[in-house]
C-alpha cells in the first residue's frame, strides 16, 4: 500500500485546523466506475447455470451458486422426518418477525437458525431504522430517497410497502418491548442518513440492533415457536409439482441430518459478508455466508443484482484483528469529517455509501492515504471533531464507539480512528413481490437475502426497517396459505436437474455449497462433524 | 507493524497448546493454530453474547468469565469455552399485563425468585459487560423497571449472569423484563403517534 506514513499523517492531522472541502471534481458515475469495487471488470463472470443464466455475477458468488450440493439421496436414508405448517429458516430479524406473525396466525412454527437464535447482523446493526415520522417528512419523500440512492434500480412497488408500513413497523417494536432513543418530551429522536432528505433515522444509541435482537429474541423465546439452534440447512426439498415443501437441516450438536415438511417455507439467512469478496474485510457476523441465495437458486428462483454490494465507507482499517469492523454511519451523521493523509476533507461525508467508499479507496489508491504497513492504508474518521463541537455526545450516544476504542487502544474523543472500506451489505439477492413471495411457489425470502428494495446502493436504517416490514408479511401469508394443503411427495429431486446441468456445463464439481461457515473456522476438517458431508453409508 | 514481527505468546485454549500473536482474540488465536471452531462463535464483536469462556491468567488462581472475541491473549493463559445452559423457567407474555398498574403484581408471579437475592454478588462478577446485576434486580423487586432496565443498556443475554446464580432469578431476564415493560407501557411519541394517524386517514399516498 502505497501512502503517507502513520506519524506523519499524524502530524498533519493535529496541524491542519481548516477542514474546508476540496472535494474532487468527479461526478458520482465516473468515480464509481474507477474505484468502486462493484465495477472491477474481472470480478465479474456470466452465470452458466439457473434460473439468472446469461447474467453478470461476482465470481466469488457465482461459484457457489454453480457449486455442487452437500448431499444426495443416500444420505438421507433412514433420516428423521418432523413437519410443521412453516419453516422459518434464520435466526435475525427477518426470521423472527415471520415466525412471530406466523405464530400469531395460528400456524405452527419451526425456526432452524444455523447458531444460535439471536447470531445474526441484526444484532449488530449500529446506526438504526428508517420511518417518517417527521413533521417536514412524508412517505413519498423515503420512496424517492430510497430509489435514488439505489441508482433507480430499486422495485418500486416493493419500496412503496416499505415506506408505508415503516411508521407501523417502530410501533410493532414498540410493542415487543424493542426501546428507541428518546427526547425530553418523549418524542422519537431521529437523525439523518447519507444521501437522504430528512432526519428520518430513529435508533436506540448506537445499540439499535442489539435492543431490536434482545426484544425480539425474548418474545419468540415465549412463544410456541419451535426454535431449532445449530441447525443449519442445506437444502430446500420440494413436492410433485414443485412447490418448496421443506428443508433438509443438519444438526450440528449430533451431526445427524432431520427432514423438516413444511406448507411454506420462509428464507430469512442474511447476507454475504464472510464471501470476503474482491477480498475485503467484512463487518458481518460469522455467519453470514450467502447460503440463502444458494439454496434458492438450486430450487429455481430467480435472483437480481448479483453484482451489486454495499462497502459501508467506514471498517476499522487498524489493529489488523479488528479490520472491518464496522463504525456507524451515526458518527458521520453527528458531523465526523473524513481527512486523507494530509489532513484534508476530500469528499461531502454525507452522500451515498457507494460515493464516500470509492473516494476513500481513490484517496488510497492516489497516495494520499495513512499508511501503516505494506497491507494496510486507510483515512481519518475525525471523531475528535464531533467530540470538539458537541462534548460529551460520544460517551452518551454512542457507547458501542468508544467500547472499540477501548480495544485499539484509542481515545476516539481525543485520537482519529484509521477506516478503510469494508463489504458490508447485499444489495441484491432473491426476486421478490409484496409479500415477500419468491419466484418458487412456497418460497419466500425476506431480509437480506432479498432483492430489489435497494437498488444498487442502501441507505442507512432501511434494512432494518425491510426485514421487519417484509417478515412480518411473508409471516402472516404464510400462515394463511398454509391451511390445509398437503404434500405427496416430498423430495430432494432437484439436484438431479442441477447436477445434470452442471455437468452439460463443465463445471467444477469440486465445490460444494452452500458454504455455512467461512474458511478460517476449519468446519470441513473438523473431526466433530466429519460424518456430515458425506455420510459413512 | 505487520504481523510478521508482532510478538508471539503461548497459551492453553480447551486443553490445546497453541502460539500465536499477541493481538489475536481466544477464538481468532484457535483458528489461526488450525483448530476448527465454530460452535460458540457469533458476531465477533462482543454483541451476540455466543463466544462464553472460561479465563484464568498466569500467576493468577482467579477464574473469570469473558466473551471470547473480545479476550486477547496473554503469555500463560487459559482459556475454556462454556457450553450455553438450559433456557430459563421463566416465561411471559407483555400482552398478557393488562396496565402499567399490573406490572409489579405481574413481575413477582412471573419472577418470585428476584425477592430472594441474597446479594452474593456472583451475578456482577461473572457479567463480561461489567453491569450492575444485582442492583437491577433489586431495583425490579422495588418496581423501579425504568431504573432497573437503564443497568442492562450493554446487555448481551450472554446469560452468565444466569449460570451464577444460585437463587435462579435469571438477573438478565429480570433486567430485559424491565426494560420491555418501559418500551410496552411507557414509550408513546407523539411524532410517531401523529404520523400513525395521518396513514390511518388516508393523508399519505405515495405514487407507485
Ligand atoms: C455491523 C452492522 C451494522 C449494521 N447497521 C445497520 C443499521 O444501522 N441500520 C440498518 O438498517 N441496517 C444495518 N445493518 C444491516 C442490517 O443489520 C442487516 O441487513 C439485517 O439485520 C439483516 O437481517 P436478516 O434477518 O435478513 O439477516 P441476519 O440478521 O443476518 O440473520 C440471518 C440468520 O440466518 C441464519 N442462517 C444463515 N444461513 C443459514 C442456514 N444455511 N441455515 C439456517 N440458518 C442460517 C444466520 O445464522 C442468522 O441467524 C448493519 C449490518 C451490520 C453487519
Ligand atoms: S447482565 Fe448477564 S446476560 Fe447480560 S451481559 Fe452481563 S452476564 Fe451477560
Ligand atoms: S447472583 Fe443472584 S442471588 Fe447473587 S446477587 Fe446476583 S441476583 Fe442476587
């Protein structure tokens, strides 16, 4: 990494007191076209196989979803059979919305998360939700926001739910216990997003998805849902006529594989974060693998905007444990300033996400970033400077901040912290309508593992604000679909076709999917579960 | 200040013999030695309150209790992971109290245990996040939930707090308990309420 040495940038950055902006004179387009990450031409490769055959895929992705299933038939032999009126697969946000509004309906509910309930982005979300609510704002006003942040790619029926539901959607929080920051008078406070016309985010500190997650947990804790942990899936299974009829799940804690039947099943397995596309650090959870897209798409759903993917601007870029580790947009929005090496501001802080990223990495790429070793460059996130024009507010609005401070080993109200941007966020993912249906009857998607809602580019709180307006949805259809109808035959039969196709293609079939856990975890030498891919028969 | 000359340390994690550099977290060092690990592990960041362990440092009898992505290694530690306990007995429904004048009848049937604290401490000295348990749990004895749910702000449900215990109050629960009764019965903005009518009267279209 070329850039201005650490001490030196330091200096620079204590001397400079004018943070006038000379931002560069390149339109949004072009800069995204030289820098984001999104447009790196040989990150990119056409789909040969499925339901999006013909279209531009992230190489890292289009692996998986080309990749060969963990299983087959034989496997299965002998293995138990459990069923329920919906599945809800994942453990996040989404997950528990549907299965709440499932439960509620009057159906009976299965939950298989892959760790526990509650590992998940949603308890991580920092920044907050998205809802109206203000007196200069209107829903139509979060419908344009929206879309234009998403380059005008977003569906715009799906958004126009979205904006609707939002006021209704922090009520229903509201009423699972979830708490929000709030002023003198008992108002919901609410702060501004990037690239958004009015201060629309309401958020509880900088502990937004924590408290949703703890709610939330504690209401499906008790309720009758059925919660399974350590039960990842590994594939969907469908009925003669090719509705999805269920899932197969693994059990980590005995590494036996269960058949769940289900009338309906509810997708709801987050994002990609762990993929490391384009090898970027990541602000995701373990987890988050991309299994959700994976297995869709073997099942036949039609997925969109497989090139797209959100690099939040501000990831830790030092101590190398910490890389990617992310520092709410919150801190931007309370006035933070971004400095390159020399200390100066080199982009308006408070455009779209995929701007302020591909300035930063233009910054770096140009040499004007801190250098602090041949890995690792970044700029300055001028928290020091907040601190200055507002005392006081970091400690009281954004303890999760100066916790990581603590872990560098830094002041955040008196020392910059260095960022670099990190892969935080699927913009794309599964087709869906509004309620939440994919293009597989029985199959529905909500969260991030969806589609269309965000274009190409997310503001900030509008994933949180999709998971729960959408789950709580696709929850309630579910249930309601789900009376009476019964299976024949409930199989695996898919990746016969999938395997064919495969072939015809000349694909590897070396990789296997969906990926469940990332590389470092060693899950696939882990003697433990060694009877898991390929069962001794 | 690459990795490649960062000082090493050697340490016990789960009974394995592992060096690896300093920065490393418990759970980053284990994968780094290529060990596999993945129950136990979460968000990486202190948050989803999976990654439970067991520390004792060098020269030190005390055994503590962190989260294993946030505890860096040191020369001479061990490090265990805990398996999660059973789920608490405790169970309830918000909407099954029917006004914030039930609350506290409500909260002794649900929680007849959180009268019993016998001020042990054990609850404060396990929390990884450094919360004062105890004192919540007997501000929600009182009634005092606002109060008592203000503690548990940088609660993680990591239930330690829960394993410690030796009267069974779930001091967590009673914590979390307190603050969802203040969101259910407390939490009324009006910007929010304003905007729900305006929706419910048709004042807000969108074009689509
Ligand atoms: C650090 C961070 C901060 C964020 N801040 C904000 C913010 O301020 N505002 C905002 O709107 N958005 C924010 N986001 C984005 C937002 O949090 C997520 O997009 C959203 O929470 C996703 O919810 P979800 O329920 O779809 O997925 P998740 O919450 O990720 O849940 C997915 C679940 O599926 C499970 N799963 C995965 N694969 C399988 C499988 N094969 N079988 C079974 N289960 C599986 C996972 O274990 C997990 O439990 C943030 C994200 C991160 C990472
Ligand atoms: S209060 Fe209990 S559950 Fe919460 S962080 Fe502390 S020990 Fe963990
Ligand atoms: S561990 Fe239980 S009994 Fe001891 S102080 Fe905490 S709440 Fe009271």
């Amino acid at each position: 990494m070329i850039g201005i040495p650490y001490a030196e940038a330091l200096a620079h950055y204590q001397s400079t007191n004018s943070r006038d902006l000379k931002e560069s004179d390149m339109a949004t387009d072009e800069l995204l076209r030289a820098f984001h990450p999104d447009y790196r031409e040989d990150s990119l490769v056409t789909l040969r196989v499925g339901p999006n055959q013909g279209n531009r895929c992230h190489r890292q992705l289009a692996q998986l979803l080309q990749a060969d299933a963990r299983i087959d038939e034989a496997d299965l032999a002998g293995a138990t059979i459990v069923k329920t009126d919906v599945l809800v697969v994942g453990g996040g946000g989404a997950g528990c919305a549907a299965a709440l509004m499932a439960e509620q309906s009057g159906a009976r509910v299965i939950m298989a998360t892959k760790l526990r309930l509650g590992d998940s982005n949603t308890v991580m979300a920092e920044g907050g939700i998205q809802a109206s609510i203000e007196k200069g704002d209107t829903p139509q006003m979060h419908l344009d926001d929206t879309l234009k942040a998403g380059h005008d790619r977003g569906d715009r029926k799906l958004v126009a739910k979205m904006v609707m539901d939002a006021p209704d959607v922090i009520r229903w929080l509201i009423q699972q216990g979830m708490q929000f920051d709030l002023d003198e008078f008992g108002d919901l406070m609410t702060r501004r997003a990037g690239g958004t016309s009015a201060d629309r985010v309401v958020y509880y500190r900088d502990y937004t998805g924590l408290e949703m997650m703890r709610a939330l947990r504690e209401s499906v804790r008790n309720s009758k849902i059925d919660v399974w942990d350590y039960s990842p899936v590994v594939e969907l299974m469908s009925n003669e006529s090719g509705h999805c009829a269920g899932a197969v799940i693994s059990n980590l804690k005995d590494c036996s594989y269960v058949l769940i039947e289900a009338q309906s099943v509810i997708l709801a397995t987050g994002g990609i974060g762990r993929m490391h596309l384009n090898g970027f650090p990541t602000s995701n959870h373990f987890g988050a693998t991309g299994d959700g897209l994976v297995l869709a798409y073997r099942l036949g759903a039609k997925l969109r905007d497989l090139d797209s993917f959100q690099y939040h601007p501000t990831g830790l870029a030092y101590p190398q444990h910490l890389a990617g580790t992310l520092i709410t947009e919150g801190v931007r929005s309370a006035g933070a300033h971004l400095l390159n090496g020399k200390g100066e501001r080199f982009v308006d802080e408070l455009k779209t996400r995929d701007h302020v990223s591909a300035a930063i990495l233009k910054e770096c790429a140009e040499g004007r970033g801190v250098r602090v070793d041949e890995n690792t460059a970044g700029v300055w996130l001028d928290t020091p400077g907040v601190e200055r024009s507002n005392p006081g507010i970091l400690a009281e609005r954004m303890p999760k901040l100066v916790e990581l401070g603590k872990k560098c080993g830094i002041n955040p109200a008196q020392m910059p912290l260095l960022v670099y941007p990190t892969l935080h966020y699927q913009n794309g993912g599964v087709v869906i309508d509004e309620h939440g249906r994919s293009t597989v009857p029985g199959l529905y998607c909500v969260g991030e593992v969806s589609g269309g809602i965000h274009g190409r580019n997310r503001i900030m709180g509008n994933a949180l604000l999709e998971i729960i307006s959408f789950g709580r949805c696709a929850g309630q259809q579910a249930a309601e679909m789900s009376h009476g109808r019964g299976h024949k035959k409930v199989t695996i039969g898919h990746l016969s076709k999938l395997r064919r196709e495969l072939a015809v293609a000349e694909m590897p079939m070396d990789v296997k999917g969906p990926m469940l856990f990332p590389e470092c975890a060693k899950f696939e030498k882990d003697a433990d579960y060694e009877g898991f891919r390929r069962k001794k028969r | 200040m690459s990795e490649s000359d960062e000082k090493l340390v050697n340490v016990k994690i789960d009974g394995r013999e592992i060096t690896a550099p300093a920065s490393l977290s418990a759970i980053q060092a284990l994968w780094h030695a290529g060990y596999p690990r993945i129950k136990s592990v979460g968000c990486l960041e202190g948050v989803c309150g999976s990654c439970r362990v067991l520390v004792r440092r060098a020269g030190n009898s005390e055994v503590r209790t962190q989260l294993g992505c946030q505890t860096l290694i040191e020369e001479g530690m061990q490090v265990m992971f805990l398996v999660f306990p059973r789920p608490t007995h405790h169970t309830y429904k918000l909407e099954e109290i029917n006004s914030s004048w039930e609350v506290q009848t409500k909260f002794h049937q649900i929680f007849p245990e959180a009268s019993r604290c016998r001020e042990c401490r054990g609850c404060n000295s396990s929390c990884p996040k450094g919360i004062d348990v105890m004192r919540g749990v007997e501000l929600a004895a009182k009634g005092r939930f606002r109060e008592a749910g203000e503690l548990f702000v940088e609660c993680v449900m990591c239930d330690l707090c829960l394993t410690a215990c030796p009267e069974l109050i779930a001091p967590n629960h009673v914590g979390l308990f307190s603050r969802r009764v203040t969101a259910y019965f407390h939490t009324r903005p009006s910007n929010l309420i304003r905007r729900l009518e305006g929706l419910q009267r048709g004042k807000f279209k969108v074009d689509e």
